[in-house]
C-alpha cells in the first residue's frame, strides 16, 4: 500500500533528524555550537514530522482502522500512537526555548540535552512500533477489508523545505544513533504496551483469530 510505504520512508529521515538533534543539543552544551540551527530542527519536527507525517497517520490510516479494521478509537494502538504523538510534541515544546536562547547556561544546556536524548528514545521506540506492528497490521487487515489504498497527499511547498531543511541539518549536525538505547520489533518495545495497549492479540485480534489459536493450541 502505497501510503504506508510512504510512511516508512519517512520514518527513516525522522529519526535520523532525531539523532541530529541530540548532536546539536550536546554540542550547545559545551557551547561548542549556537542556537542557529534551533528554528531549522523545530521547523522539521513541527511541520514535516507532525504536521505532515503524523498528520497523515492520524487523519487517514487511524481513522480507516477504526472504520474497517475493527481497532477502537478510544483505547489501544490508535489512541495509543496518538498520544505518543503529543507526547513527544510537549517534549519538543519544552526543549525550544532551551535550545533557541542566545546563550545557554550549564543547568540549561544540560537540561536540553537530556531532554532532545529523552524525545530522540521515545521516538525511536514508537518508529520500532510503528514499523514492526502497526504498518504491517494494518496493510494486512484492511487488504482482508477490501481496502487495497488509502488517500495520499504531495507535501505544500512548506513541508518540502522542511524536509529539506532536515537533510541539511543531518549532514551539519551527523546523528548520534548510539544512546544505549535498545530497540527491537514488537509490541513490548512500544511505551503503551501495557499502559493503554495491551498488544496484538488483545487490540487487533478478532474473535475468528482467538477461535483459530485456540482451536490450533488444543
């Protein structure tokens, strides 16, 4: 399905934006860097990853989910993604101004840095989710739905300059992919599972496929 390919096409810039971002609020802590840049990664992450990416995920994906995959709209993987979604935008919220003042004290810097590695993790863990569980899920089920495509935008000549302007900063500012930070398939890698997402076979399964494992583990 061309749009959830899309999608995880555009995983791949994000979270090595992500990781720039990390290198650019290290940098600034050890004042070996300015706020220059700042406006350009909250640029990217404002409207290329939310206000294009997520956007689509949300608007369409989620809600053809709800309307033809059997997924709730008020628990499990939609409400869950979602509120990663804002999540992670609070967090870029908070580490803005950190990162866009003039000069950057010790506590500031230091403060910035843990949060651009705190928002680096958490989006690197719902990218795994995402890409391993709901993509592939989703491509499956609302093909057994008889949706065989899902609506697709071209990005506004904003949300391009933005996706440039990340390919930019990933080449000034090389990403740190390193943080010790373990990553994997599945729903256990995903904050929510167990915290508003109980899995896969709880959230997705229908009842024909609780019939089958049964029926199949005696």
């Amino acid at each position: 399905m061309r749009l959830l390919d899309e999608f995880r096409a555009e995983h791949e810039l994000i979270e090595r934006v992500a990781g720039s971002l990390v290198t650019f609020a290290e940098r600034r802590a050890r004042g070996k860097s300015g706020p220059e840049d700042a406006a350009a990664f909250f640029g990217f992450f404002d409207v290329w990853a939310d206000g294009y990416h997520h956007a689509r995920e949300e608007d369409t994906l989620f809600r053809a989910l709800v309307a033809h995959a059997g997924l709730a709209e008020g628990r499990g993987p939609v409400a869950a993604l979602a509120s990663q979604h804002a999540a992670m935008a609070a967090t870029l919220a908070e580490l803005a101004p950190l990162l866009s003042a003039a000069r950057a004290g010790a506590e500031d810097g230091a403060r910035a840095a843990a949060l651009a590695r705190g928002y680096a993790e958490a989006l690197w863990h719902h990218i795994d989710a995402e890409n391993s569980v709901l993509l592939p899920e989703s491509d499956r089920r609302l093909l057994s739905a008889g949706i065989v495509e899902l609506a697709s935008r071209e990005p506004s000549d904003a949300e391009r300059a933005a996706r440039a302007e990340g390919e930019r900063l990933v080449a000034l500012h090389p990403p740190d992919m390193d943080l010790g930070v373990i990553r994997g398939d599945g729903c256990a890698i995903c904050a929510s599972y167990g915290a508003g997402c109980e899995g896969l076979e709880r959230e997705w399964w229908s009842e024909t496929e609780w019939e089958e494992f049964e029926r199949r583990s005696g």
